[in-house]
C-alpha cells in the first residue's frame, strides 16, 4: 500500500495518542460497555451535585484513580466535567474574567506555551479576556489570568508561575501530570487544576476531561458555561471513560506479570525506549540538540527518574536545530516528516515540537531519517523522498 511507502509523509505534528492502542488491545473486552438505547436520555445526571451533568460513576473513578497515583490533592474539590480539557479551559477563563470590567482581562503563559492557548482564549472575542502572550514578559499592572501546564507542553519541564508579581489568577493544566510522562513528587495543590483522559489513558476520541476547583463560586461558573455552550456534557462519554479509568486502576492495583503490566509501566517503560532511541539518532545526525532533564523521585513508583536518558519520557520531544539551520519545520518537512513550528509557541522557527505519541511504524521510520540526515548544502531530500 502507498501508506506504507518509506517515502510517505509522516505526521508528527498532533500529539494522538496511537501508542496506547496495544494497551488497550491486550484488554480485550475489559474496557467494553453496553448502554441499553433507554438510558442516559435524560440531561440531568445528579440534581444534588453543583455539576449537575457529572456521572457519579465517573466521578468515583476519577478519585480513586487520583488516589492511587498520588498526583492531586481532591478533597474539598468541586469536581467539573468538561469536553476534552480544552472546553474546561474556556470555561476556567470565563469563570475568572470579570464581567464589569472596562478592558479585557490579559491572558497568559510562559513560552514555550502551548500552541492552542492564543486561539482558545482570542476565538470568541468575548471582549471579557484577551491573549497578552509571554508570561515571563508581562509587565502590565493590574489582574491577570496565568496559564500554568505542568509537565509543560511542547519542552516537558515542570512549571510555576512566570509572571513576577501577584494579583494573578492561575489555572494549572496537568495533562501530562502522570506516571508515565514525569516524576510524580508530591500531589498537586492549587485552586484550578486540569486533566484530561486523552493523555492519561490515550483516549482521545473521548471528549473527556475534568477538573478539580476549590472555590464554589468558580466552579459554579465553569459548569454555567459548559451548560451555556453544550448543554452538559455526554453522558455516554463518561460511562465509557469511567469503564476505561477502572481497568487502570485495577491495572495498578493488581498488576500481574511482566506481560501484563499496569498502564502507567507499560508507558512509561515504551516512553523511555523511545527517548534513548530519539538521543541516539539526534546525536548521530549532530544537527540537532534536546532538552536536559534533571533526576527527580516519583513517589507513585518508588524510585529516582535517573539523569539521562532513563529520565526522558515526556509525550513531546522539542527539538532545536543548529546553525545553520534556521527553520527546523521546514528542513524536517523536506523529509517529509510534518512537526509543529516553534513559532506557534511563542518561540524561534529553529524550534519544532514532535510528537512521541504515535505508532511504532511512523516512530521507527521517522528514527531512520533523522539518523540519515545531512544539512541543506550536502545533500537533497526532496530527491531522497521524493517530491
């Protein structure tokens, strides 16, 4: 088939998470689930909760996966149901803009920033918030929503806040705050803090993530706009994902041999191949150079992530080409390998973010290019792969 062609182009622009699929495979019918065609007709799941389309299924699997990792304090939490954390995203901004203010509120993140953000927050010109880009250069007095991703998206480093003063409001997206991605050392703590199924069990096609909100008034907020802008949120999509956060945890809970490990270890350990793979290939081409991770102790495993490169398993590998390379995307697309732009985080174009997410095939051939890889004058790619 052409699709597999050495020559084809290869996508490693989106972070899908096509790894996870032999997981998931090797469970066979355990994550399966029948949903008879009378129920979930209603809108209303739990009149009693302030999220009143959150499944009560699904918030219990939520804590108890929570509570086995180790990686969010819950208690005293109003918990928020979203469409993917994108949703909850906009619903977090629209919660803590004023809505009497004479300007938009300013919107922020550190660069290396996700790339979604200046669209998430400018798209609806609300005229309540505005994009104001790098946290570490905001210099504007007055209130200020920071967001906060940690593990970052696209570089992998743990954050804090970057804007140097206070009077911010923050909101902490902690997609990748999971076993497989980083060190998990201690659990965290703050007013807003988000997650996602995509990128903690792979399922993206789910539409499903949640978020953890100290303050009801907040929270009261958040689900007002959910409800404004979808009316609640699938309840068929949360049975199903409370199904598959069972069996993870269960994975954890009663691990069998080494052929069938728990999630976060089979990912985690697949992760780290991949990332010893990546250096070796980077080193060999000498055009490009990856972040450096420090140590650090993960309390869900017990143990030290060790200096490099056992310590690399971020879901991204942001890559920086040399001189005299200038635009990274654009020599990699030359391979017919698509990556995202460093400039669509806030950065240079010797940047690109690559995913690490994808199935073995694309991953394996896009290891055989960049360790074949020459610069510009000396060889021609186009030739190579075609045109």
């Amino acid at each position: 088939m052409a699709g597999n062609a050495p020559d084809r182009t290869i996508n490693l622009d989106h972070g899908d998470p096509t790894l996870y699929e032999h997981f998931w495979q090797e469970k066979g019918d355990r994550a399966t689930i029948v949903i008879p065609g009378w129920q979930s007709m209603s809108y209303f799941s739990d009149l009693g909760n302030l999220c009143w389309f959150l499944e009560p299924e699904f918030a219990r699997e939520v804590l108890r996966l929570h509570s086995i990792v180790g990686n969010a304090v819950t208690e005293d939490r109003h918990i928020v149901v979203g469409t993917g954390s994108t949703q909850l995203v906009q619903a977090a901004l629209y919660a803590l803009s004023p809505q009497d203010a004479q300007e938009p509120i300013s919107v922020v993140s550190a660069a290396p920033y996700y790339s979604a953000y200046p669209a998430l927050v400018d798209c609806l010109k609300s005229g309540i918030h505005k994009w104001a880009g790098d946290a570490a250069k905001f210099n504007k007095e007055g209130p200020f929503i920071e967001l906060i991703t940690s593990p970052n998206n696209p570089d992998g480093y743990n954050r804090g806040s970057a804007v140097n003063r206070t009077g911010g409001k923050l909101v902490h997206d902690l997609a990748y705050y999971w076993p497989q991605y980083a060190a998990i050392s201690s659990p965290a703590d703050h007013e807003i803090m988000l997650f996602t199924v995509s990128k903690s069990t792979g399922h993206a096609g789910m539409r499903i993530g949640w978020a953890f909100v100290k303050d009801r008034e907040v929270a009261r907020k958040m689900v007002k706009f959910i409800e404004l802008s979808t009316i609640g949120v699938s309840k068929d999509s949360q049975l199903r994902a409370a199904t598959v956060l069972k069996v993870v945890s269960d994975s954890c809970e009663h691990p069998g041999p080494a052929s069938n490990q728990s999630l976060f270890d089979e990912v985690h350990n697949l992760m780290v191949a991949r990332w010893r793979r990546l250096r070796g290939a980077v080193k060999q081409s000498a055009l490009f150079t990856l972040p450096d991770f420090s140590p650090a102790f993960c309390r869900f495993r017990g143990q030290y992530f060790e200096p490099q490169p056992g310590s690399s398993s971020a879901a991204f590998a942001w890559l920086r080409c040399e001189e005299p390379l200038e635009d990274c995307q654009v020599f990699l697309r030359k391979y017919k390998i698509l990556t995202r732009s460093g400039r669509q985080f806030g950065v240079g174009p010797q940047y690109v973010r690559i995913s690490l997410l994808d199935r073995d095939e694309n991953f394996n051939l896009f290891l055989e290019r960049v360790s074949t890889m020459d610069l510009p004058q000396s060889a021609q790619p186009e030739e190579r792969f075609g045109s």
